[in-house]
C-alpha cells in the first residue's frame, strides 16, 4: 500500500519536525553554524598548505634538474675539449632530456602557483563572509536574547505564561475545593439543625424522625397533665383556708378539737 505507508511517513516527518523545532534554540544553531564555517576555513587552510607544500617539492625538483643541467653542458665540453665528441652527444642528449623535465616542473609549479592564488582569495573572502556572519550572529542572539526577555516577562506580567497558567490553574482548584466544602459545611449545619442526621447515640434504637416526634409529643402531654394535676392540688388547699376564714361550717376534726378541749378547760374552776 503506497499510499498509506508515504502518508505515515509524511505524518512521522511532520511530528519529527515539530519536535524538533519546538527543541530548536536558535543560539545553538547560529554557534553552531560558525563552528561549521570555521572549520570549513581551517580545511581551505589546510589546502592551501598542501598546495605550497607540493609547489615547495617541486622547485626543489627544479633546482636539482637545473644543477644536472649546467654539470650535464660542462661534462659535454669537457670531453668535446678532449676530442670525444661522442660522449659529448651523450652528454648533450642528457642535458636536453632534463630540460624538458624542467619546463614540465615550470609547468606545474606555475599551475600551483595560480591554484595557490585562487586558494588564498577564496579564503580571504570566506574570512570576511565568516567575520560577518559571527558579528550578525552576535547580534541575533543578542535580540533573541532580548526578545525571549521580554515574552517572559509580558507573560508573567499577564498571567498568559506556562508557568503562570498553572499557578492560576491551581489557584482556581484551591478557589472551587475551598466552595465547595463551605457549600458542605453549610449543608451539613442546615440538615443538622432540621433534625434530618439521626443521633449517634440512638444508633440501633430503630426510631426515625416520626418516632421521635410522636415521643416528644407524648412526653409534653404528661408534662402538661401532671402540671393540670399539680394547679389542682394547689386550687383546693386554698379553697378551704378561704372557708375558715369566713365562718363557715368547720371540718369534723377541728369540732372534736374544740369538744375537747371545752371540757378539759371547765375542768380546773369545779
């Protein structure tokens, strides 16, 4: 299936993307960036070193077949002085060999020597890009820098930050828990007071609400009779002191009262 696995594969890029954008500081990747540049320039130094090093190998080359050159002509007259012209050819033979060996090393060192110029331009002027680029990166990490300053404190100055949000965040849970237990505690008194939670010393009796209000009901009606009970032992003691005070006819043991004590005051004037 193509067509799925190039969709999964833009999806994984995407996301590695995004991470990796998100992981991203932009002033490690301008310092690393100059470090790239700086050793590109150190390997354009290198090579320009080589190229010296071989054009240095190769006059010195030339120097030798020089040399070989003024011996190879001297040898030459020497033995044309001495009547051997042959082996002055020979000699001659030589001396024309290393001249073409000559104008070959003059060939390569004059390609070495343009290749050594063309060398040190290029690092002259990757030099300067490399010098601009590190006072421009200076200057962007210096705004960067300044920049993320002033999101951070805009953001704790607003209250939109990360950090903030999840300050303000707790913040409102501690503001909801801190309601809601007053909305409990609030409950829990106005239920309490309305007699709904049973009491839990009564735990096991099984009386409910109905039960105990039909005993307190009861309990006020023997409170009132025996009030009614004791107004009316109350009611009748002061009746009869009211009828002795007045006449009236007196109770049979005060008449056996007063019998006696008639005659037993008679008793002393016989």
């Amino acid at each position: 299936m193509p067509g799925l696995s190039g969709r999964m594969s833009t999806v994984v890029k995407a996301k590695i993307s995004k991470l990796l954008d998100r992981a991203e500081d932009p002033s490690e990747t301008l310092e690393y960036s100059y470090q790239k540049q700086v050793e590109l320039l150190q390997n354009v130094k290198k090579g320009i070193a080589d190229v010296v090093t071989s054009k240095k190998r190769l006059q010195l080359q030339e120097e030798k077949y020089q040399q070989q050159v003024v011996k190879l002509d001297t040898q030459a007259r020497q033995a044309l002085a001495a009547g051997n012209e042959e082996l002055a050819r020979t000699a001659l033979e030589r001396k024309n060999a290393v001249q073409t060996e000559l104008q070959s090393l003059d060939s390569q060192i004059a390609q070495l020597e343009q290749q050594q110029e063309q060398m040190t331009a290029s690092e002259q002027k990757l030099r300067a890009k490399i010098e601009q680029f590190r006072s421009k990166k200076e200057i962007i990490k210096a705004q960067y820098s300044a920049a993320e300053a002033q999101v951070r404190i805009s953001e704790a100055a607003t209250g939109v930050g990360e950090e903030m949000a999840d300050v303000g965040l707790a913040m409102q849970r501690a503001l909801d828990k801190t309601e809601n237990m007053r909305a409990r505690a609030d409950a829990v008194q106005e239920l309490e007071a309305a007699g709904t939670f049973e009491d839990l010393t009564q735990i096991g009796s099984g009386e409910d609400d109905i039960d105990r209000q039909l005993r307190a009901l009861t309990s006020s009606s023997e409170v009132d009779s025996e009030l009614q009970k004791m107004k009316a032992e109350l009611g009748v003691g002061s009746a009869a002191k009211g009828e002795l005070g007045a006449g009236g006819p007196a109770p049979e043991g005060s008449a056996q009262d007063e019998a006696s004590g008639g005659s037993s005051a008679q008793e002393p004037a016989q």
